[in-house]
C-alpha cells in the first residue's frame, strides 16, 4: 500500500491515506507518519491531502504521535490544517 504514496493521482494517495487510518494497527501510523515526513514539501503544497492525513494519524490514537500533532498546532497558518491538529489531538 505505502507505493501508492508516489502515485500521481492524487485521488489514489488520498483512498491510501483514509485506509491506513482506519486499520487498527501500529504499522500503519508508522507508515502514516513516514509518508508525512518524506512528502513535507509536497504536503505544503497540498493542504487538503495533509488535513486527511494529519486526522488520519490522529484516529490511531498513539501517544508516540501527539507531540508531532500537538507541536504548532495553533501556529499553523491555514485554518483547516489548524483544527485538522486539534481534532487529532483530541482524540488522543
């Protein structure tokens, strides 16, 4: 599944993304996580795919993720990337 992250269509990442935060399984926030950190520039240009994937790291409700999902939270310039943080901390 974590290929599908390179695919160009952007549809394609977006279905990887809400797959991978509703599997009830460590492994895929880990996977959630890496593609967050390798695709930074990419997400900055795409603030809808990284709204879907910061809430779908906050469904797994993993401590190890708060201080990444909580660090700037209210600093974030776009609103929607602002509550997509504290709708995923709070669900820790």
């Amino acid at each position: 599944m974590a290929k599908a992250f390179s695919d160009d269509d952007a549809a394609v990442r977006l279905t990887v993304i809400e797959l991978l935060g509703a599997m009830p399984h460590d492994d895929a926030r880990k996977e959630l996580e890496s593609y967050a950190k390798k695709a930074r520039r990419q997400l900055a240009k795409d603030v809808d795919t990284h709204v879907v994937l910061i809430r779908a790291i906050g469904r797994h409700r993993s401590p190890e993720s708060l201080d990444r999902l909580a660090t700037g939270a209210v600093a974030v310039a776009d609103s929607r990337l602002r509550r997509a943080r504290i709708f995923a901390v709070g669900y820790q």
